[in-house]
C-alpha cells in the first residue's frame, strides 16, 4: 500500500548511520588517547576509517533523497539552511574557547612562564613568511569560491569547474604548507602553555580546511555529474558559507596567534 504524505516535510527513514558514525567517533576519540599514552595508532585509523566510509554513505543518500527522490522541497532546504546556520555557530564558539584561552594566557601571563609572552625558550613563527603566504592563499580561496557561486548562478559551467578547481587547489596547498611549517616547527605542543595554545588552535582549524575542501571537491564531482543547476544548489552554497568561515577564523588566528601573540 502507497502512503501518501499531505506534508512538505522530509520524515527521515531509519538508517544505521548515526550510531555507526558515533561509534566511529568513539574509536578516534579513544584512539586518540591509545596512541598519545602507548603510541600505538591502530584503533584511531580503524575509527578513523569507520567515519570516512559513514560519512560516504551518509552523503550519498542525501544526495539520492535531493536528486533523484525529489525530497527536499523548498521547507526542507530552508530548514536545512537553518541547520547549516547553526551549525557554524556552533564552531564559532568552539574556536571562541580557543582565543578565551590563548587571551587569558597571554594577557596576564603567570610565574610558571616567566611574567613574559611568550615564554622563554619560544622562538615564534615569523608572521610574514608562511603565515602571511596562507593567508594571501585562504583570501584567494574565497575570492574564487565567491567566483564560482557566481558562474553557477549565470550556468556557466565552463567558469565553474575552473574556479571551483581553482579553490580545491588553493586549499590543498594551504594544507601543505601548514604541514611543512610543523615539520619546521621550532616548539612542538609539549612547550607550556604557548606550544599547547598553538598547536591546538592552528591544528584545529587546518582539520577545518581539509574538510572544507573535500566538501568543495564533492560539491565539484556533483556539478560535473549534473546535480547542480542555477535555481538548485544548496550543496554548494553551504560549502561556500563553511570555507568562508574558515577563511574568517584563519584571519583571527594570523593577528591574534601569529602577529600579535608571536
């Protein structure tokens, strides 16, 4: 028997999903924790593992349910808008425990570290070598991304793919080059409260832009396979709006961290 919904709503069918990705969760989380007491990595890469494949299989359903089930009529996106809203603000304020901490620190600095910021032995980053670099870089990304927003709204896929290729590229070479600058690093997260204040901010959110740009790399393969159109396109409207705020936090993080805190 065919039951027919009288609602603009989306009712999500029951899938295995949440709880396979909140035990994936749990292992990296644990993993964590294995690997920084015992240094063995085992069970965060298969947590790590579980996650991705959830994850993959996550969006591929909702990929069905928008372009091929019809399901996300304009109350679900708008609702969906609402969610991705909140959802930033949810890492603004993750990332607002970060600077309360690092302010707290450096304004008043304790008797631990000297009386001094930073302390003593801390040979800070030079704020306008790498730093500066992945900031032209990250501003660039948002230029482009804006760009490609643009030519998809003019549906002119040509432009699309060039620009919006053109941000994944931007991304992955900020991502390297944070990797080169903690090979480089001259502390590691284990010097005083400056090692640790450091690392976890700038750690953080370069887990933000690897993720960001496997959003954009996903939103991409989804426009070239014809999922997009100049009226539909919500997927990359919420990536735009993720990569900006990446792009926001990392602008306070050069001033506050690399700039005034160094």
């Amino acid at each position: 028997m065919i039951i027919k919904k009288n609602h603009p709503f989306h009712l999500v069918d029951q899938r295995p999903w949440p709880i396979i990705g909140s035990l994936g969760a749990l292992l990296i989380t644990s993993g964590i924790a294995v690997w920084f007491n015992i240094y063995n990595t085992q069970l965060f890469f298969i947590g790590f593992s579980v996650l991705l494949i959830t994850a993959a299989q996550w969006w591929r359903d909702v990929t069905r349910e928008r372009a091929f089930q019809g399901i996300h009529t304009n109350k679900v996106i708008k609702r969906i808008k609402w969610g991705i809203i909140l959802f930033i603000t949810s890492e603004v304020f993750f990332f607002l425990s970060f600077f309360w901490g690092f302010f707290h620190r450096s304004l008043s600095p304790t008797m631990e570290i000297g009386l001094i910021w930073p302390p003593l032995g801390i040979n800070p980053f030079n704020a306008i070598q790498i730093p500066l670099l992945n900031t032209i870089i990250l501003l660039r990304s948002g230029f482009t991304v804006t760009w490609a927003h643009h030519a998809l709204i003019e549906n002119n896929q040509k432009a699309v793919r060039n620009r919006w290729m053109l941000t994944v590229i931007l991304g992955i070479y900020f991502s390297t080059l944070q990797a080169i600058e903690y090979i480089e690093a001259p502390f590691s997260i284990a010097d005083s409260i400056y090692g640790s204040s450091f690392f976890i901010a700038t750690g953080f959110h370069g887990i933000h832009v690897l993720i960001g740009t496997l959003f954009l790399l996903v939103c991409l393969i989804r426009n070239v396979i014809k999922q997009f159109s100049e009226s539909h396109h919500f997927g990359f409207e919420a990536a735009a709006w993720y990569w900006h705020f990446v792009d926001v936090v990392w602008l306070f993080l050069y001033i506050n961290l690399y700039w005034w805190g160094g």
